[in-house]
C-alpha cells in the first residue's frame, strides 16, 4: 500500500458518516470509539485506512501532527 499525502489531511476535514458519533470529525472521535473498531474491526475501504490511522496516532500520542493541519 503506498502512502497517501492527503489522509492526514482528511482526519481533519471529513466527519464521521454514520454510528454515535455521526457528524463528529474524524480526529476528534475518542480513542474509547477508536479502540472498539480496533476490537471488533475497522470498516472497510477509505473510512477504516482513516481511522486505523487515527487509532495509531491517538495510541501513539502524535496527536500534535494534525495540529497545523486543522488551521487549514
């Protein structure tokens, strides 16, 4: 799988499109919500490469990488 430049970019911009948290941008889903994807497994196709990585960032306390990224 080759990286993709703007899925940084998306966590910030897109909302989530369905469940509890619809509406809710996708980097600022809870990690609680992120861990039960982790558990029971992440959708497929674009939403669950978005939110795998946003699971990973959150549990790797990189949060701060989508920072500037919100002001864009």
């Amino acid at each position: 799988m080759t990286a993709d430049p703007n899925l940084l970019l998306e966590l910030v911009k897109i909302p989530m499109p369905f469940g509890k948290f619809k509406g809710t941008i996708l980097c600022n889903l809870p990690v609680s919500y992120l861990e039960w994807f982790q558990r029971k497994g992440f959708p497929a196709g674009k939403l669950g490469i978005l939110l795998q990585t946003l699971y990973e960032i959150k549990l790797n306390g990189l949060e701060y990488l989508l920072e500037p990224l919100k002001k864009k």
